[in-house]
C-alpha cells in the first residue's frame, strides 16, 4: 500500500468539500421544502378560520 501524497490529500480534500456543499445544498432545498409545507398549512387554516360561520 502506497502513502497518499500531497496531491492526492488535496484531492480528497476537494473532493469531500464538493459533497458537504451537495450535502449542504439538499439539506437546504428539503427545509425549505418543509416549512412551504408548513406555511401552505397554516394559510390554509387561517383561509377556514376566517371563513368559518361567516356564509362564505
């Protein structure tokens, strides 16, 4: 077994800073998807609140 060089530790290092921000990207994309989620919920019972017993 070889020691990794200079060259390779960088590559590696790109390599898995690449993933974290992949990794960082999709984290933010499914929290931002979740509190859509959340916020579609409570306009839409807000909507049914403010409708509710007014004949609307």
């Amino acid at each position: 077994m070889t020691h990794p060089t200079a060259g390779d530790k960088a590559i590696c290092k790109a390599q898995l800073l690449q993933l974290a921000r992949e990794i960082e990207i999709e984290t933010n994309i499914r929290r931002m998807e979740i509190a859509r989620e959340r916020f579609s919920l409570k306009t839409d019972s807000v909507v049914v609140e403010a409708g509710h017993g007014r004949g609307v």
